[in-house]
C-alpha cells in the first residue's frame, strides 16, 4: 500500500512539558493527533484545580492553530477528598498514580502501593467513575520493577472492580498476560517499547536517547508487545510516553530518562504496522480502542501517510535550547503528506 488515512489518532500517555518547550512539544503533536491523555508531572505537579485549569489553557495557548483536546489528568494525593474529587470529576480525564521517586517528577508520589492507604481515594474515585492510570514499578532491580509490580495491579483491580485501571507503558510480557485476567484492567504502550530492547539502550555505545522508565526489556517481552498492539488488542492504547528533555540533560553524567518520540510516532506506527500486513488495525490501536475505553469523542481529523522518505530532523530547538528525537538523523520510510 502506498498511502494509508489514520482518523482521530490519539496519544494516550504524553509530557508536553511547560513554557518554551510546551510552545515547541505541544504543536508537535496538535498537528497531526486529535488528542492526547497529559501527564500532571510538572514541577510541582498538578494537585489543584486552579492549576489543573491553568495549565489546560496553556496547553490550548500553544496548540491554537489546531483542532486538538488535551485530555487533562491531575496528579494521585492520598489526601484528594470526595468532594474535591467531585468537583473536579468533569475536568479530567483520568488520575495518574506515581509511587514517589520512581520516575522523572514523581517525588511527592505515594509512599505506600498498600490498597488499605489508597482505599480513600481510590474508592471516592470508583464511585465517581474517575479512571486511573498507573505508573507499575517497583523500586527493586530495574529489570524486574514491572514484573515485581504485578501482585499490586492485581490487589487494585480485585479490591475495586468498578475502578477503571490503566497500567501506563507497559514493556513487559507479563503485563500483556494480566491484561486479560481483570476486566477491569486496561493498558498503553509506547512507540519504543514495541522497537527497542535493553539491547538498543546499553548493549553497544550507550543509547542516552532511548533511556527510559520503564526500561526497555527483553526480546520475548518486545514481541509479546508487538503482538498485542499489532492485533489491536481491544483494552490496549497507544500512548507514547514522549517525553522530551533538553539535549544537555540527556547528553550528560545522569541522563534524565525519556524519548522524545511524538515527531516520528505515526510515520513509525505506519512503518511497523505496514511491514508486519497489519494496517486495517492501525487505526483501532491508535484510536477507536481508546475512544471506547475512555468513552470520548475526539475532534474529526484526518491524516494521509504516504509511502515517501521522512529524514528525522537531527533536532528541535527553542530558544537557546535543542530536543532530540528517537531516530535523529535517520530516513524513515513513510511520511505525513503536506
Ligand atoms: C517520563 C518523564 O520524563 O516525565 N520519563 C520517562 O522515562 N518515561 C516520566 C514517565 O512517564 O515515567
Ligand atoms: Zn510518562
């Protein structure tokens, strides 16, 4: 096939990050998505209302040229009452869950994964009908942090049946297993946990552009990935995780974990979907799954892709500042057409 159309694409996990680099990230995706789920960690993270409306007009400042929905998503407190809760129900999409220091800005995250600390909260949000995401590591050894996370995936989704619960970027072929055990249980995966294994990241000259939370893990688990995406599986979302930093904050001793991959993401998803004669599901995983799972109706937009080369610009700048993309450099084999 030499063009193929994606409607309403959406990106389920997305940092679109604030001031000059929301100016220049935001676009990036308003162009081509309908939507996209956003992350709350800023520093500090989105935990007010005030804050939570703020930032929605700034991201709709930024992407202004675009019919675009920034699905807002506020930040898990355990101190979040019923009636806040209540209030804000309608302005968010979601409520995302990080267990503290885990990832980048999740250091006010919850000390505690015990479903008898989350029980406030969690049980105001099933009743109120507020999904969660989760950010499912441990901190054990980093190989093992998602596979160790499992058993509280499971404790949530039995102890709140009602709860909508999306384990976020999964990379791991056990969290593909779980899918199916819990009704309630959902998931996104990335565009680079479907490409890249532990491998590509540290098996040759460091990869500091490909590092990651959730690290990315081994071929079998790689495969168990791809496969459930290529077949739109029908509780899997993609969601990019783009998370872009400055170049100096990844080209450095302490590179800051995040790929920056919302340039590239449909031209790729084309390319692998296309490659592996599985495009008529591109649009359900890319889409229609979330559009269900969520129950949203993102603005109509249409994007041909074309069989042409995209060479991947070898950066993005603003102000003084440069952002890399994954595949810096490289020609890719689709195109979004002009
Ligand atoms: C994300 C970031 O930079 O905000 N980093 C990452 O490696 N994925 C946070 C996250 O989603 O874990
Ligand atoms: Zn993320």
């Amino acid at each position: 096939m030499s063009s193929f159309t994606i409607s309403q694409a959406l990106d389920m996990h997305l940092h679109l990050r604030d001031g000059d680099m929301l100016n220049l990230v935001g676009p990036l995706t308003s162009k081509t998505f309908s939507g996209a789920l956003v992350m709350p960690n800023l520093v500090p993270p989105i935990t007010t209302k005030d804050a939570l409306l703020s930032y929605k007009q700034r991201i709709k400042e930024a992407c202004k040229d675009d019919d675009f929905e920034p699905y807002v998503t506020l930040f898990f407190q355990n101190n979040y009452s019923y009636e806040f809760l209540e209030d804000i129900k309608d302005e968010i999409i979601a409520i995302k869950l990080y267990p503290a220091g885990i990832t980048t800005n999740s250091e006010t995250g919850v000390a505690s994964m015990d479903v008898e600390v989350l029980r406030p909260t969690l049980e105001s949000m099933s009743k109120l009908g507020i999904p969660l995401c989760i950010h499912g590591e441990t901190n054990g050894f980093v190989m093992d942090r998602e596979k160790e996370f499992m058993p509280i995936y499971e404790s949530i989704a039995s102890a709140f049946p009602d709860l909508k619960i999306i384990m976020e970027h999964i990379t791991t072929k056990d969290a593909i297993e779980l899918l199916d055990k819990y009704d309630n249980l959902y998931a996104t995966v990335t565009l680079h946990h479907l490409l890249i294994t532990l491998d590509d990241v540290a098996g040759g000259m460091l990869q500091p552009h490909l590092f990651c939370k959730p690290i990315a893990k081994r071929p079998e688990d790689r495969s168990a990935l791809l496969n459930a995406a290529l077949k739109a599986h029908p509780k899997l979302m993609f969601g990019s995780d783009s998370a872009p930093h400055p170049k100096h904050k990844k080209e450095c001793c302490g590179c800051a974990a995040g790929v920056f991959t919302a340039p590239i993401a449909l031209q790729v998803l084309t390319q692998l979907f296309n490659d592996n004669n599985c495009l008529e599901n591109l649009n359900k995983f890319i889409s229609l799954n979330a559009q269900k799972i969520y129950g949203i109706k993102p603005p109509k937009k249409d994007i041909k892709l074309i069989q042409k080369e995209f060479i991947v610009p070898s950066s993005y700048e603003y102000k003084n500042e440069q952002v890399v993309p994954m595949y810096a450099g490289e020609t890719l084999t689709w195109s979004i057409e002009e």
